[in-house]
C-alpha cells in the first residue's frame, strides 16, 4: 500500500538524493522548500506503480537546467503545480500519478507539492536512479519515439520578466531542446512536466523503487551523522553497495556554463598516480586516473564527498578541497530502458569526448 510522506522523510529525501545528484540534482535549500511545503500544505502520497491501473495517466515532473549558482534562476514550488495543471489542461484528462526524471538534491521531491494540492500521486519510480544532464536520458525509453507528446514549461526570474509558460505538442527529440531554450531564457532553471503515458508503460521502462531508494539512503545517511564523516561514508557505501576508488585535494577545476544550459569540464582529484579526473556535464558522468584509464562511468552513482560525509555539488567544488570520490557500480542499481537507449549518449560522447555507450550497454 501507499504512504503519506511527512516532514521526516523530507530530510531523508534530501540526503539520500543528494548522493544520487551525481554532483548535480538541483539544490538542497530548493528540495527542502518542495518538500516542506508539501507536508505542510497537504498529504503526498507515495505509491508503487502495481497500485495504479494500467490506463492510469503517469507523467514526470521534472527540473530543467544547470543552475550551478552561476545564473538568475528563479523557480517557486508553484511552478511544479502549474506544470501539471497545463499538462492537465492539454490532455483534456487528469494526470494520477507523477514520477520524476532522475534523483537529486531537489528532484527527489519533484512530485510532492503537486501531490498535496491537486490529489496526483508521487509514483516509487524515476527515469533514472541517478542525475544526468540531458532530458533523453531520463525519459524512459521514449527520447526516439516518433508520436507527439505533450511537454510544459513553467518559472523564470520574474523581477526580470523572465516568467514564461510554456506548452508544446511534438516528438520528444524536437521539443526537449525548446525547453531547454526556455530554461536558458527564463533565468536557468524551469518546472517541467511533460511525456504522459499509461501506467502499463511506466512499469516496463521505468527504474522502479527509485525514491524509496533515495529515502532509505537518506535514513542510512541521517542516522550515521551524529558519528561523523568516516561513519557516514562506511553507512552510504554499506547501504548502497558503493566504494571510494579516489580521495585527495582538488588540484584544478576547468568548468564552463554553455549556451546550452550545460555545465561541461574536468575536476582534478589528487596528483601523481592516485590522481583521478572527475568528468562533468552537469553531473558528474566518468572518473578516470591521469592515463585515461576508466574507473566509473555513467550509469555508475559517481558522487563527490567531503571530509564531514557531505555530497559536494559540482557548482561547490573549488580548488583546494579535500574530496572522496564515491562510486555505486550500475549493477547495484535498477537501471531504467533510457540507459539501455543507444541513441541518448551521442551528445554527451561528442561534450566530453568520450565512450558511453560501450559501458552503458555492455
């Protein structure tokens, strides 16, 4: 059966989803604001995707953007609602449960304030476990699908009159760059809810458990805080299967914000032969050592830590710092069809130079 969520699993949901941001997910002040508004103002309710019919209407609510602290980014908890209720408006139908693109900092709670005011349910269910940069990859097999769907828009920076709305039919490969364009033009950040479809489908291709997941993480992760930095980490990578493969200070930081709402570069970890190469789009998607050689790599968890067991976001990270590198190997994970989709890796192989889809389908 469902559950209620409430004020104590805001915080569990933060911080288990902050693992799973990958470096990027979103901000936490932003995820505890969702998720406190939601307890408070309604009852979110968390529920499996076996409790909804098979013609149930599933859409994601998602976050779109790269707000590394370096954009005017404004989003409010109302713009998630507004999302759903164009999407609503534009089905002619209403939507009965949400499930969210990736994992993060905020995303984890993506769902929750629709969910206490207009009845949606938050669905156990993502696109993806973990954070990734581009909408494909957490569209659930759907980024090649040729039909017309429906995806909106909602937020901006309004003391800049940068608040758009936005609602636009068509293939999904044609209508994510357009709101991506929007998020770029409304501050940086935009509400999004978007590519309804049947229950039946969402049980197929989806990564199911992915938010009880982030919440028992979170619990893990709660609990082992009085005990400090050490037992935090030992609880993340006992609860979640993952290993330390680098630690030491941040050598150098080459990050830049492109047009495309990106965040593209390199993070240096450490010098010599224990060095390793953090490689960011957004999130953080490859660990190398200085020769190239691959030790994580998207769909892999890859998650920065400092001393004190905090995930450390790439917009965060600065030079000096002293970092563990955290990997949970895809193979403890459930994997979603987008990771398996070979047509969702071509634009991060040509940003970053690099194989993907070797590891990803392999």
């Amino acid at each position: 059966m469902g559950r209620f969520l409430t004020i104590g699993d805001v915080e569990a949901a933060i911080a288990g989803g902050s693992i799973f941001a990958a470096g990027g997910g979103g901000w936490a002040e932003h995820g505890r604001m969702l998720g406190t508004a939601a307890v408070m103002a309604g009852r979110p309710e968390l529920v499996s995707i076996e409790e909804a019919p098979d013609d149930a209407i599933i859409a994601t609510a998602a976050a779109i953007g790269a707000p590394a602290g370096t954009t005017e980014w404004e989003m409010q908890g109302v713009d998630y609602v507004r999302a759903v209720q164009l999407l609503q408006e534009a089905l002619g139908k209403p939507v009965y449960g949400l499930i969210i693109g990736q994992n993060g900092m905020s995303s984890t709670l993506n769902a929750w304030l629709p969910s206490a005011l207009l009845g949606v349910k938050v669905i156990d269910a993502v696109g993806d476990i973990r954070a990734h940069p581009t909408g494909d990859m957490g569209s659930i097999g759907l980024a090649n699908s040729p039909e017309a769907t429906i995806q909106t828009a909602v937020g901006g920076n309004r003391a800049k009159n940068s608040y758009i709305e936005l609602v636009t039919r068509g293939a999904t490969g044609k209508v994510s760059p357009i709101l991506r364009t929007a998020s770029d033009m409304s501050g940086g950040f935009i509400a999004s809810c978007r590519n309804p479809v049947p229950a039946a489908y969402v049980r197929k291709h989806a990564a199911l458990g992915g938010i009880s997941m982030a919440l028992t993480l979170g619990e893990r992760i709660l609990a082992a805080t009085p005990k400090g930095g050490p037992a935090i980490i030992d609880a993340i990578c006992d609860e979640a299967g993952g290993a330390i493969i680098g630690r030491g200070t941040v050598v150098r930081k080459a990050v830049q914000y492109t047009s495309e709402a990106f965040d593209i570069g390199t993070i240096q970890v450490g010098s010599g032969a224990a060095a390793r190469l953090l490689h960011v789009m957004n999130e953080y998607m490859a660990v190398t050592d200085l020769d190239g050689a691959r030790l994580a790599s998207y769909p892999d968890v890859i998650t920065t830590l400092d001393a004190d067991g905090r995930p450390v976001s790439v917009g965060h990270v600065t030079e000096g710092m002293e970092l563990s590198i955290l990997r949970i190997a895809k193979d403890r994970i459930p994997l979603s069809s987008s990771v398996t989709d070979p047509s969702v890796y071509p634009i991060v192989e040509k940003a970053l130079g690099m194989d993907f889809t070797g590891y990803a389908l392999g």
